[in-house]
C-alpha cells in the first residue's frame, strides 16, 4: 500500500514537473541549418531548406529537458528567398500559437536574411513573450555542424524567463542578439553575427541565459505596426551608391515599375554621387520617398537640415536592409516624410 503511494506521489510529480515546463513551438522556415549534402566535410555547394522540422527537432533530444517542443514547417528555403507573404504568415502564425498558450517561439531561419526577418517581427508582433530566431553556418550533414547547439540556445533562451519582454532576438554561437542590432558580418565564419552598433545583448551558457545588455529602441507591442490584416506589402528597394554612380537609370526603372521607396546604401555617413541624387529628387517630387542608410557597417547618417526638408529621411543607425524593412512598415501608417522619420528615430 505504502508502495503504491510513493509510486502514485512520484507519478504526480513527473507529470506536475512535465507541465511546469514552458510550451515552445519550433517553426521551421528552412535555412543551411536544415541544408544538406552528400559530404561530410562540405560547408558550401549544399542545398539550404532540406530537412524537414521534425527532423531537427529529433537531432536534439536534450531541448525536450527545456521544454514542451512542438513543431511547425512554414516554408522550406534558402533564405536569400525570402518573401513578404512568408513574414506575414510567421507573424500571424506566432499570434495564433501565444493565443492558444504557447509560451515562446524558435524560428529555425537562413543565416542571410535572418536580420531582416527578426527585425520584421521585432516590429510587428504583439506580444512581450519570447521569440527566438536561429540558424547554422555549416548544413546539418557536416562534421562539426553548428545548428544543433544553436537549436538547444535557441530553445534555452526562449523557455528562459529573463527572455520576456526583450523583443526578438537571435541565437548564434552562444550569444544573445537583439532583433535590431544583429547584424551578419561574416559569409563562412561560425561566429558570423554581431551587433557592430551597440553590443550583443548577452550569452548562452550550457542551457543557462545571460543578459549584459539591452535595447533602448521601442519594439513589438509598443510600436503601431499592425500586419494582421494584411496580405502585402508596399513595395521598397534598396540602390547602392558608388564612385561614377551617376546615371539613376535604376531608380528611374524601379519608380516606373511600381517601387514606393528607396533606401540608399549612402558613403560615409550617408553621402550619395550628385548625379544620382539630382534624379533621385526629381523622382520625390512625384511622389517616390527615400530613406538614406549607410553602407558603412556601424554608426549613424548625417542628414542636412536642407535634405530633411526636401523630404530625405534619414534611416538613423539602421544599415539598408533593416531599414527597408522599417521603410515599409512604415508606408503602411503614413506618407509623410516627417512621421517617418520620427519612426526611425523611435524604433
Ligand atoms: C540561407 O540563408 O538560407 C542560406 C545560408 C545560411 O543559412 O547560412
């Protein structure tokens, strides 16, 4: 009798202990962590988005001591083919799975464009629980593949309670990278990410969170982004400024064919050739906006007070591809070059 009432008190315990255990849902969009090749020792020449989630999810037997796994596919690509309909499927998705008591998100992504995506949610997403995007640099048939310990960090930061409310973020060899400051700064490397602006937000340590840091910038539900009702986007491209840059043929082309804005990967702290900028405000005056980035990898543009009141905004810190990203978001409450700009100085 004794017996059966430790064994009854035992079982209560593991199930009790089971369910105190966070929910976090995986959602797999592809990447060279679910890549592959027939070689052990290629870390190139491999196809991205081939395994599919229930695999990585098996790969790593140790995230289900973290937490309650689920798992999702959402698309299965290289990330450099990245699409608007994919981020407004991972934002509506992620609502519906907080609404039905998901406690954290792991978005298993391509190292390219991961910037870009996590600074998308970063902006649009409603909720202070925890969002986690993660990759690999090497395909999950290499020796030494990354993406499994990515994949335990990842899921370690998610179920972590010092995670909510940070905004999303990322989870690459060991570090902790707020949405808006991770930047790729390596093409091969495994230590290919950082946040050349501000710093790393803190590290993973054996399944243990750290944080170091944090972001002043406003982000999730204290921004006005709403994309739940939207199927697109409004259309923005990124032109980069060179020496001799001086026709606009392409800007020209890109208005024509339906672009709403540009950002321009300035020089320095946001100069552009005068050739190209003279078209650029021709086409402003019909209606095109243009945000001025840099393609220095850290620090902020300069705008002059004379551009701001032709209607150039500056694109603050935000290196062209996260400001494209902002950029549109921003096209969807307002036109004004003037609010927008407020935007990149708040967000
Ligand atoms: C990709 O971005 O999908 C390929 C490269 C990578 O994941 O590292």
């Amino acid at each position: 009798m004794k017996k059966i009432l430790l064994c009854l008190v035992a079982l209560f315990l593991g199930v009790s202990m089971l369910e105190a255990k966070p929910k976090i849902a995986i959602l797999a969009t592809g990447g060279t962590i679910a890549g592959s090749i027939d070689s052990a020792v290629a870390t190139t020449g491999y196809t991205a988005g081939v395994v599919g989630v229930d695999v990585l999810i098996k790969a790593v037997p140790q995230i289900q001591d973290l937490a309650q796994i689920s798992g999702k596919q959402i698309a299965n690509i290289d990330s450099s083919n990245m699409r608007d309909e994919i981020w407004l499927k991972l934002a509506k998705e992620i609502h519906t799975l907080f609404k039905s008591g998901i406690d954290g998100i792991v978005i298993t992504h391509g190292t390219d464009t991961m910037e870009e995506t996590a600074y998308f949610l970063n902006l649009t997403l409603k909720s202070d629980k925890p969002v986690v995007l993660v990759g690999a640099m090497r395909p999950s048939t290499a020796i030494s593949a990354d993406g499994p310990k990515n994949l335990y960090n990842a899921v370690a930061l998610a179920a972590s309670k010092e995670a909510k409310g940070k905004g999303v973020m990322v989870a690459m060899n060991d570090k902790i990278l707020s949405a808006r400051g991770v930047v790729k700064t390596h093409s091969l490397n495994v230590d290919a990410f950082s946040s050349p602006d501000f710093g790393d937000l803190g590290y993973i340590v054996d399944g243990e969170v750290f944080f170091y840091n944090k972001t002043l910038k406003e982000h999730t539900k204290d921004t006005p982004f709403d994309v739940s009702k939207l199927e697109t986007l409004p259309k923005v491209d990124i032109l980069y400024t060179y020496s001799n840059d001086g026709s606009g043929v392409a800007a020209k082309a890109l208005f024509e064919n339906g672009t709403k804005a540009l950002v321009i990967a300035g020089s320095g702290a946001g100069s552009i050739h005068e050739d190209q900028k003279n078209v650029l405000k021709e086409l402003m005056t019909k209606g095109l906006k243009v945000a001025i980035s840099s393609r220095v990898v850290a620090g902020r543009v300069a705008v002059s007070q004379a551009d701001k009141k032709l209607g150039f905004i500056s694109a603050e810190d935000l290196n062209p591809q996260k400001a494209r990203v902002l950029l549109m978001l921003a096209l969807t409450k307002t036109q004004d070059p003037k609010k927008i700009q407020e935007y990149f100085l708040k967000y």
